[in-house]
C-alpha cells in the first residue's frame, strides 16, 4: 500500500530562489523529524500564470549573479543549488497542498495572480512563511538579483532557522488546516 504524503506549497514570484530555497529547508526539518515522507514542501512560483511572462531563465544555476552569490550562502546552510526548475504554481498544486507558505504578502495575497486573488476558496490553507515564528506581518527580502552575499546569507538563515525551528509548528498546520493557531508546544 502506497501512503499519499501532504504538500506545503511554498510560493514565491517567480519559484528561482526563496521559494526552493524555502522548500529545500522544509523537507530537510521534515527529514530530521522523521516527518518526510508524510509531508512534502514543493516549491511554485506565480510568474507564468494566467499567460504571464515566465522568468528569463529556469533556475537559479543559470541565474547571474544569484548563482555565484548563493553558493556560499546555500553551502552555509548545508545544501547547494537546487536543479528545480522554475514551475508555476497551478489549481490542481493549490487544490492538492495541505498548506500553501507565501515568502510575502504579494505572492500570496497582493498579486493579481497570486493563489489568494486567485483561489479565494483555499485561502484557510494559506500563510506566511514568517508566521511560523509567530509573527503576523513579515515578508521575506528578496535577494535574487542583490550582489550583497550578507543578503544572501540573511535570506537563506532565515528560512533555514525558521524551517528546523518550527518545523513541529508547520506540521500541526499541515494536519489542522482549518485552525487559526496552533496550541503552545
């Protein structure tokens, strides 16, 4: 019998940098708390939807100057650069996750092409990445295009603490999506 795992969704602009970087740290928590397998973090992005322009390249190995600048900021966190490929996010990827993570509130919420505007109906599985931490209200910089590696650095910190910090928070979503918090652990 095979056991169907549950998606977190986690959605950026255009799914080259905070949303796999995101994502690649989720399933690394999940790995260390025996919880992958169960539950899956797959990154998307919102360029290329709705006949949008796609990104100009297709990951971040083929992104000047993100992929130089990241490699140390990525290494850091214990991991290189991701071979994903740069997908946009889709119904049936909404309609699937368990949880759906904005790295801010113009991906998620604010974009006419973002899951919120666009599948109002599943807004009970959306968050902000941040909110993992308890905090309402806090976007995560993009760095993509910076050529400051302490930005880099910053950026891939932060979703790495977050991800293995709060990983048993982000679990209790994934099983209780329709509960606005999670009890005090």
């Amino acid at each position: 019998m095979v056991m169907e795992y549950r998606t977190v969704l986690v959605v950026s602009l255009q799914d080259l940098y905070r949303s796999v970087v995101g994502a690649t740290c989720i399933n690394d928590a999940l790995q260390t708390s025996g919880e992958l397998g169960r539950v899956m973090a797959v990154p998307r992005g919102i360029c290329g939807v709705c006949g949008t322009r796609y990104p100009e390249v297709s990951c971040l190995g083929e992104h000047e100057p993100g992929r130089w600048i990241s490699e140390a900021a990525l290494a850091y966190i214990g991991t290189d650069i991701p071979r994903h490929r740069s997908m946009p996010v889709t119904g049936e990827d909404v309609e699937r996750a368990a949880l759906i993570l904005g790295v801010d509130r113009f991906c998620l919420y604010d974009s006419a092409f973002s899951p919120g505007i666009r599948f109002p109906e599943h807004r009970a599985k959306m968050r902000l990445f941040a909110e993992l931490t308890g905090t309402r209200e806090c976007d995560v910089p993009e760095c993509l295009e910076s050529r400051d590696v302490d930005d880099h650095h910053e950026v891939c910190g932060f979703l790495h603490r977050v991800a293995h910090r709060y990983i048993s928070t982000l679990i209790w979503w994934v099983d209780h999506p329709r509960v606005l918090h999670p009890p005090r652990i």
